[in-house]
C-alpha cells in the first residue's frame, strides 16, 4: 500500500454545500433565499415571531418557579455501593469520601455534594462521609457496623 492510495470510505464524508457560487451549482444567485422579504436579507432574527399573532410560548400558562437556590445532589443508592465495594471498584477497608466515589466510578460529578439513600442492602462494614444522607441509610450503615458522617459540602465553607 502506497500514500497516494489511501482513501476514505465511500460516503464517510461529504462536501460541504458551497452558497452563492454561480447558476452551475445549483444553490447560486440568491443562495436558496428566494426573492426579498425578512428573511432573504442577512442578520435578521425572527424566531418565535408569528406575523402580529401573540406567540405560542406567551399563550401558554405559567406554573410554578425555579428556585435559584436549590441545591442538586449526586444521588447514590446504597445498594449500588455496596455493589462497587463487590466488584472491588471501592475498597471498604479505607474511608469513603466524596472523592473516591467519583474516582470509582460511581459518581459523575459531585455537583452540591452527595447525597446517600437507603435503596438496596449494605453489607459492608464502611467509613462513609458525605454531604447528605437519608434517615434510613444512616441507620442501615450503622446496623452493618459502619459509619456515616454528613459533613457540610466545601463550597458553602467558602461563601461563608
């Protein structure tokens, strides 16, 4: 195999379509504008408009409000914990912080922090420490002979 005979794959790419480049091109002239009007002309933004008629989006009804404080949680489950500590993803021996779900694996992102729930069974005797935890899931680490520490997440210790 020689350099001058590498190719692609036919139709793995595509040419870009050339507007406004002449009649022969099939897109030339008014570049698929079509004849005056708004939106033959450059820099126009119309979206959402309706010709005078109030638009869909103001039409509808508003419910509810977004609270601009509301704190959303990387939610685990502690039968999927217990399920990474199985797979030896976590090592149950060492304490489990924040950090170290997120290295495992399990967590994505800690967003305003982690949050444990009392789906599925735990156990494992663990060292858990985390921003939030339900009820339930504290006391189900504890009857497995762990602990579970809710600490304060680091980013409201730095606005304060």
């Amino acid at each position: 195999m020689k350099l001058n005979q590498l190719s692609d794959n036919p139709g793995a790419t595509k040419k870009r379509k050339r507007i406004g480049r002449g009649p022969g091109s099939g897109t030339g002239k008014m570049g698929g504008r079509g004849i005056k009007g708004q939106k033959s002309r450059s820099g126009v933004s119309i979206g959402g408009y309706e010709g005078g008629q109030m638009p869909l989006y103001q039409r509808l009804p508003k419910r509810g409000f977004n609270n601009i404080n509301a704190k959303t949680h990387a939610v685990v489950n502690l039968g999927l914990l217990q399920k990474f500590i199985d797979e030896k993803k976590i090592d149950a021996g060492k304490p489990i912080t924040e950090e170290v779900l997120v290295e495992s694996g399990l967590v994505r992102r800690v967003k305003d922090g982690v949050r444990i729930l009392n789906k599925g069974e735990i156990t494992s005797k663990i060292d858990l420490t985390v921003t939030g935890a339900s009820r339930t899931a504290v006391a189900a680490v504890e009857a497995a002979g762990g602990k579970l520490t809710v600490a304060q997440p680091a980013k409201a210790d730095a606005d304060a």
